[in-house]
C-alpha cells in the first residue's frame, strides 16, 4: 500500500514575531531603512545603528521630560522603559565632553550618556503600528525626508555661541539635559536615596 503523502506546509512568513502584535521584523526594518534612510540590526527587537545618520543622548526618562518642557521643539525622541533616547546630529557624541566643560558641567557626574559610532538603540514601532506592552515607544516621531520641510531635524552643534536664544539646538538641549540630571541625583541624595543603576555607563569626569 503507497502511503499517503502529506500536503506540504504552508511557510510562515520570514521575522514573523507573534509578541510585537503581528508586526514582523522585516517589516518594522524596512520602516527605518527604506522610509527613514536608518541602518537596522538584530530582529527581536529590532536595533537602530548610531553614529551613522544620527547619534543618541541617552537620560533618566523623568529627566528627559523635565528637559524637553524646558527646550521645547527638538529632533526625535524615544522612550525604553525608565530611559529616554534624544536623537541628534551624527557627531554629537564626540562633541559632548568637549561641550559639557565649555557649559561648565564638565567637574560633574552625571547620568548622561552618548551614543554614537558602534553604538545601538531599541527601534520604536513604527508610527501608528502597535507594540508589545513594555516595548519603546516614539515620544517624537521621526519625518520621512520627503515630510521634513519646515521640521526640525537633529539638534547640532553649529557654533558656540551665548545661551540664550540664539545658541545651538545642541547647545540648549544638553545644557537643559545636564540640569535636570544633575537636579535629580542631588534630589535622590537628599532624600537618602543611592543614585539610580544606569542600563548604559554615565559620563563622568574628574
């Protein structure tokens, strides 16, 4: 007797990822690569590279908030869980030290980190796609190109300059993040509390 030979299976797609709502990787990736122009690594989840077409400022989210109320407008920002990722102009990273001891924060720990060559962050769905609970989110969205007149792009450093209203968006935004860090560690402190444990290594300097 020939024995019956089963039918055969019906592929799933590639990336297929059940926990991101049915979203796949490919298709998140694809989002970033072929909309955004942003290179892409890993699957579950999904990594946006720094140091190509942006670098990442990376804070205490309660910080972040409190900064961007103060700055207003800026570029791209993300939110993993405690941690807010402020996106800004590729470069910046290596600028930050530099910049930090011009604004006089130079002497200061603080739990504030830059990203930029080699380095990652966890991509946010898309706009309007729905993740899983827990999974980063777009506090700001980032445009397409084709959508980004009269947008801000990345805060950069063009220039020192004064600190009023007329220095650099990099200027402003780090300036206002250093506070707000500073402000909240010397809070913890006061209230007996040790400093928070930082997913990312802070900056500090002697």
């Amino acid at each position: 007797m020939t024995p019956t030979v089963p039918p055969p299976r019906t592929a799933h797609p590639a990336g297929r990822n059940s926990r991101a709502g049915g979203a796949s990787r490919g298709t998140c990736a694809q989002w970033y690569e072929q909309e955004l122009g942003w290179a892409t690594a890993g699957s579950a989840p999904v990594r946006l590279l720094t140091g190509l077409r942006f670098d990442a400022l990376v804070v205490p989210a309660a910080a972040g908030h409190a900064a961007l109320e103060r700055v207003g407008r800026t570029g791209p920002v993300a939110l993993t869980g405690r941690r807010m990722s402020l996106l800004v102009a590729p470069g910046s990273a290596d600028e930050l030290p530099g910049l930090l001891d011009w604004l006089e924060w130079g002497g200061v720990a603080l739990e504030l980190t830059a990203l930029g060559a080699g380095g990652r962050i966890t991509a946010p769905p898309p706009p309007g796609r729905p993740g899983p609970p827990g999974a980063a989110v777009w506090l700001r969205p980032p445009c397409p190109p084709h959508e980004q007149e009269g947008e801000p792009g990345f805060p950069a450093l063009s220039g020192f300059g004064s600190r009023g209203g007329d220095a650099p968006d990099l200027i402003r935004l780090v300036d206002a993040v250093a506070t707000e860090c500073h402000r909240a560690r010397l809070t913890r402190a006061r209230a007996g509390l040790p400093p928070r444990k930082s997913a990312a290594q802070p900056l500090a300097f002697s």
